[in-house]
C-alpha cells in the first residue's frame, strides 16, 4: 500500500504562526516529513541595507515579538564591535537583566502552550498567569509589554532606580514562589509524562550532527549555551549551563523550568551587583565599519548576526540566523517514526518561532 | 565585546575540502548566509567547535551561480542550502533534500538577488502625499 | 500522590477571587513608564520638524511654514524618538492608551498666528 501524506499547518491549533509540514505516514507512523517556511516572509534583512545603523535597532527588535529585546541586544551589540565601542557596565547589568526577564516569560509562554498541546487546560492558564506578573516587571521598568524600545546603539536608553530594583526584587521573590509550584505540577503530574517521556527522542551525537541549538541540544546532553562566551554581564556571574540527558520531549521540558529557575538567580545575582556610573557612550558621529558575527542565546538557542558595513550610514549585509531555523533540520529527524498523534507535541519541543525565522 | 573570530576567503573549489577537514575535526555548522554584490555573490560558511567560531567565504559568479552542496557532510546544511537557492538563486548540485526553490514561499522569488538601490524619491513622495 | 498538586492548585484558585479583571468596569492603573500615547502641547513648539524627521514611520507630519503640527496615532510604534529629539519639550508621553480608533484619523494643530500690529 503506499503511504499517505497529511499536510500539518500552515494553519494548526498548536502553531501560532505558520510553518507547514507534509508528513509522509505509513499507517499511523511518520516515514518523512518535509518543512516549508517562507509564508510571512518579511525581508527584513534587505530593510537594513536601507535605513540607518541606530534606527535599525528599533526594527531589530520587532523581528520577533518574544524574543524581542535578545534581537536589539544582538544588534547594538554587534554594531558597538564595528564602531569598536562598548557599553558601560550598567548597560550591560541591565541588559542581563532584561534578557533574563525575556527569556523567562518565553519559557512561561512556551510551558502554557505544551500544556495546551497536550490538553492540559488548567496548567496553561496557570502558566501565562505568573507569565503575566513577569510581563508587569517588564513593563514597570521599560514601559512596553511585547516591544521593550531601551536597547540603542551604545547603551541603553531608560535607567532603573533604586527603588525599582528593591521592587523588582521583592516581586520576583514572589513569583518564584509560584513558579515552583508550577514546576512541581510540571514534573509530577502522570498526563505531563505520558504525552512526553520517550517521545521524540534526540540522541546528542544527532543533535550535534544536525546543529541544533538551544534547550534542544542540551537536552540531549550537550553543553552548549552561548552565553558561555560573556557577552554583557555574563562573563561575571555565577552559572552553569543547563544539561539533560534523555533527549526526548520530557527532557527539553525539564530544561525549561530548570532555566526558568535560573534566570530567577541570574537577575537577583546581577540587581545585588548592579554597578553605578553612565548608561550609555556616544556613537554619535561613528560610522559602523569592516565585519562582525555575533552570537548570543536566545530563550529558543543560539542566534547569528553577521553584520558588514563600509563606513556608510547603513549596513551593507545583515543577517540574522534564528534558533529555529537551526533547529529545522533535528525537527525533521525527530519526526521520522514518530507517531501521528505525538507530531504536535515534538512540533512545540523545538519552541518554534516562525516570525523570528522569516525575517 | 570583540570574540576576535577569523574570516577567511577561500577559493571555490576548496569549499568542499575545507568542510570535510572541518567536519572530522568535530566542529558543527553555524551558519551559512549569501551577500549580493554587483558582479558575484559572497557566500559565507561558520563552523563552530568549544564556542569558537570560524567563518569562510566565497565567490561564486552571479552569471554562472553554481556552489557545490555541503549536505551530504553536514546534514542540517539543506536548510541554509535551500534558502539559499530561494533568496540567491544559486544552484547547488548534489543538495540531498531539494526543494527546487519552494522552500521560502517568498511572494517574490529570488528576492535577494536583485540589484539594492535606495529609492530616496519614493519616500520623499509619500511624505507629500501625506501632507496633502 | 501525583495528581494532587494540581488538585490543590485548582481547588485554592477555586475559593479565591478570580486573577482576571472585568475588563470595561475594572482597568488597570498604568505603570508610571507605560508608553500609553504620544501627547503634544502647541504652546512652545517652534517647529522644527526634528520630530517629523525622526519619526520612522512618518506619523508625524510638521510645517514650519503653516505652523502646524499633525500625528496619526494608528501609525505611531510609541518608539520615543520624537520626545527625546524634542527640544522645546512640548512632546511628552501620557501613560494613558489612546482609545480604539475606529476610522482613520489625523490629529492636527495649528499655532494661530499673530495679529499683525496696528
């Protein structure tokens, strides 16, 4: 008998963006299957070669509306290596900060909509409602909820005071609290664990092999956290990556929430740290220059930016390499075999960001 | 923050030994992305062993765009290859999983491979138009 | 017992008062930085046109000439260029929404000009 093809997407009630998939079956059994992307492609990288250097950090920013603030940290940072300048500490504390504030309502979002995609009704609701309270530290101390608008080239551009940080502090104390009650019903409840342990399995040797990146590699065992290079304040904290060893949906769950924790002690470690003095250096004048790749970890992995520019206002080339374009090909090994009814769940394990992809 | 992370011009017919070289030393493919210049496309690869990343690039001409396909070394190269043939129009021979350029269901097809110019006189006539 | 984490959860959030708010009856006080709408003051500005300028997505239009100045709110990012190239500080931020709109509009202003002397 031959094998039948089910189109999975571009529209799916997992998928909050579209990305398709035609799943070749052979019963109920995925033989292959095949991704396309490319139906909000937006050109962005094209937009670069056209608009100001400093401008194009306000449109870095919206290539993404989760991982928003990693896209303009990414951005000035690697144009502040072509200008060859580099923020003062505080900019640097504060830019830590607001990753790990973005990387923990990502990883919220992300925990809510596996519950979703597993039927888990209560769960998700309780994940997006301490997701909430984070999105309210966010728009306390930047003014937006989705688009933070205080990452520029040189620094930033709103500065916290005392008061706030003490604040932030005690409010994220809180929210912890409920967070881990929330990992509690995460690694205990039986549902959780029938619908991932032993599904999707990635062994490290593939997921090196493949390129993947993220909480999908370590999750299969292999430390790789970009991080680890010490862009912004990194450098000076106390952490280690995160590792699981059993690479299947389960593991790249538990990655999650154990990172989730450790954002928590990342900000409390660098709001007790927070060096004073200037937020920002001058670029006025400065004109972006030669060439520069920069990396940094996003909450879905490891993102690119190649950058190259001839001393003009605008970039000649930027690219933006995103985690899930990186993670297309170990989704693709992931699905072969897997069961029809498992294909959303491993879908939602790579953390799929279809915006970031199509820039 | 400068990772001091080399760029390296390569010939093309060294681009398949470099990646084999590289792929048996254990490192992993980063990345691969195109620049469009006027006469030749730049194709630039990264691989990355212990966080330190090294990067190299190409030409290819734009009247004969041809690269030789890194997939059946590096697997996960037939994203970036095929991304490349939608946006470039390169041809890459020996791609294991190929799309024939519907891989981005890009509106425009070969959308990056045109000629980059800005159109200040648009922008300007818009603005006016807003005025009115 | 492994269900009940959750049980206890959803047993306690069962008792409480509910998380959410009645929305239309209830809203939230804003955040003293919450960028709610750009809000302008005609009083002192001398147009310049920097604001016009450093709009990215020209929701702002001014004219030195005609001495007025205009915003399209459904076009604004609530990106700050404006207010902080502003130097007569006339733009400033509210931290108050600005309501649905529900046809496009364009809110103008126009400086009077002075009557001529006598």
């Amino acid at each position: 008998m031959s094998n039948t093809i089910v189109p999975f997407g571009p529209q799916h009630p997992v998928l909050p963006e579209p990305i398709h998939l035609d799943l070749e079956l052979d019963d109920e059994r995925v033989v292959q299957a095949l991704p396309s992307i490319g139906y909000v492609h937006r050109g962005l990288e094209l937009l670069a070669e056209r608009h100001d250097f400093t401008e194009m950090a306000q449109v870095a920013e919206r290539i993404c509306g989760i991982c928003s603030f990693i896209h303009s940290q990414g951005y000035c940072q690697g144009i502040e290596q072509l200008l060859g300048i580099e923020a003062p500490p505080r900019a640097a504390y504060l830019r830590t900060v607001w990753a790990e504030l973005s990387r923990i309502q990502s990883h919220l979002l992300w925990l809510g909509l596996a519950a979703d995609a597993f039927g888990f009704e209560s769960l998700f609701m309780q994940s997006w409602r301490i997701r909430e309270a984070i999105v309210d530290i966010i728009e306390e101390t930047t003014g937006g909820r989705v688009i933070f608008g205080t990452c520029k080239v040189g620094g930033i551009r709103k500065d916290l005071d005392a008061d706030t940080v003490q604040r932030v502090r005690q409010r994220l104390r809180d929210i912890e609290t409920g967070y881990d009650e929330l990992a509690t019903i995460f690694r205990r409840d039986p549902t959780v664990k029938q619908r991932t342990v032993g599904v999707g399995l990635l062994s490290g040797e593939d997921a090196y092999a493949l390129g993947a990146v993220g909480p999908v590699i370590r999750a299969s065992g292999i430390v790789r956290d970009t991080r680890k290079l010490g862009y912004a304040a990194y450098g000076e904290l106390d952490w280690e990556p995160i590792v699981e060893q059993a690479g299947d949906c389960y593991a790249r769950c538990e990655v999650r929430l154990r990172e989730i924790s450790q954002s928590f002690d990342l900000i409390a470690q660098c709001l007790d740290r927070l060096p004073s003095g200037e937020i920002e250096v001058s670029a006025k004048g400065k004109r972006p220059k030669g060439e520069a790749m920069f990396r940094l970890e996003q909450p879905r992995g490891e993102v690119c930016y190649y950058m190259q520019a001839n001393g003009q206002k605008n970039l000649e080339r930027f690219r933006v390499r995103t985690p899930t374009f990186a993670n297309i090909a170990p989704l693709v090994h992931m699905l072969k075999g897997s069961e029809l009814a498992d294909v959303p769940v491993i879908v939602l394990t790579i953390d799929p960001c279809v915006s970031c992809n199509e820039r | 923050m400068s990772l001091g992370e080399p760029f390296e011009d390569l010939e093309l017919d060294q681009w398949v030994t470099t990646a084999v070289r590289h792929q048996s030393e254990g490192f992993r493919l980063v990345q691969m992305t195109g620049t469009a210049r006027a006469d030749h496309f730049e194709i630039m690869v990264s691989y990355d062993k212990d966080y330190r990343c090294v990067n190299y690039r190409t030409r290819i001409p734009r009247d004969h765009p041809e690269l030789p396909s890194l997939s059946a070394i590096f697997p996960a190269a037939f994203t970036y290859e095929n991304e490349l043939k939608d946006l470039f129009g390169v041809v890459v021979p020996g791609l294991t999983l190929d799309y024939g350029g519907n891989f981005l269901r890009t509106k425009t097809k070969i959308a990056f491979s045109g000629e980059v110019v800005v159109k200040k006189g648009a922008a300007t006539a818009t603005k006016a138009g807003q005025e009115v | 017992m492994s269900w009940f984490p959750i049980s206890t959860l959803v047993t306690r959030n069962a008792m409480q008062r509910p998380a959410t708010r009645l929305y239309p009856f209830e809203q939230r006080t804003p955040y003293a930085r919450t960028r709610g709408h750009v809000a302008f003051a005609i009083d002192n500005c001398d147009f310049c046109t920097v604001c016009a300028v450093k709009c990215p997505t020209r929701a702002i239009v001014a004219s030195k000439k005609d001495r007025t100045w205009a915003i399209d709110h459904s076009l604004c990012i609530l990106c700050e260029n404006c207010i902080e190239g502003c130097r007569e500080g006339c733009i400033t931020l509210s931290d108050k929404p600005w309501p649905p709109m529900l046809a496009k509009d364009v809110l103008g202003f126009r400086q009077a000009f002075e009557s001529p002397a006598v």
